[in-house]
C-alpha cells in the first residue's frame, strides 16, 4: 500500500470548473474539441488526456479565485494562464491517492511560495529526478519551513503553465 501523500496535490475546484465551463478567467466562451492525440494535462483531474476525450484550454486565475474566497489581495501577483480541463464534469481525480500529476524525470518545474494575501514569498526550480515523488516531497517540506508559507504553486518552467496548488498542511 502506497503511503499518503505529506503534500497531496490539489485540482482546480469544482466550482471553479463549472465557472469555467461557461467563461474562463479571461471572459471567454470556452472552445471544447476532441483530443485527437491524448497528453494533455488535465488540471481537472490531475491526470493527462487520453485519445477521443472532450476537452477544454481555458485561462484560469489561481489567485484571484482563491483570494475571492479568503478575502486576500494578491495585487500584481494576480496571474492567468491557459489550462486544459475536461469540456464536462469528470469528477476529479480518481481514488485517493493521485500522485503528483506530469512528474517525468528530467521535467523542470518552479515552485513558487505565497503568502495568506496571495504574494509571492520566494520560490525555486526544481528539476524532476528519477524518483519525483520524494523530489516533490522534499521541496515543499523545505517550502512550507517559512511559517508565512500559505500555499505553494507547481508550474512547468518551459511554459509557465500552473499544474496544481499544495496547501500547508
């Protein structure tokens, strides 16, 4: 049996989903199609496209969603950036336990630290090694030792795309 997750990814909220079904972050009707290929990373469910599925590109805000609900001001850290989701409800992850999600050795991704406004408290690159998992783990325990560590971002580096969102435990 696989141990759970110290800092278990989360997927874009429900709520947010169904928002962006109608309109993404930028004001724009979403344009679902066919995957064609299979790959893309769903930041619905945590888990890449297969061939045949219904998907979405949306912007999404990370920050200004969150700092609608806690009241916080992330000011000029107030990012958006296209995501896939699944054109219709899929549930979110599947079981318990998703893992972290597009975690290839060699993939370089940013965790980037914020703060209960939504600022940016530091960050840091981190390139993915044979075994992720402990990677992943070993980065955000160093990122949530800063006690004004209230959330902590995972992007790819080569796109900037957001992937998922770590919350202090």
């Amino acid at each position: 049996m696989t141990p759970a997750f110290v800092f278990p990814p989360l997927p874009i909220p429900s709520a947010s989903l169904a928002e962006l079904r109608v309109r993404d972050d930028a004001g724009n009707a979403p344009r679902p199609y066919t995957d064609d290929e299979g790959g893309a990373p769903l930041r619905c469910c945590l888990r890449s496209s297969t061939r045949g599925e219904r998907i979405a590109l949306v912007c999404y805000a990370p920050l200004r969603r969150w700092a609608a609900e806690t009241d916080a001001d992330p000011g000029a850290y107030d990012e958006q950036g296209p995501v896939f989701i699944h054109a219709e409800d899929c549930g979110g992850p599947a079981g318990e336990n998703p893992g972290y999600p597009w975690a290839r050795p060699g993939a370089l991704r940013v965790l980037r630290r914020y703060d209960h406004r939504g600022h940016i408290t530091g960050g840091r690159m981190l390139e993915l090694p044979d075994d992720p998992r402990a990677a992943f783990e070993d980065a955000l325990a160093e990122a949530f030792t800063d006690p004004e560590t209230a959330q902590v971002h995972v992007r790819a580096v080569e796109y900037g795309c957001y992937h998922f969102r770590v919350n202090r435990p």
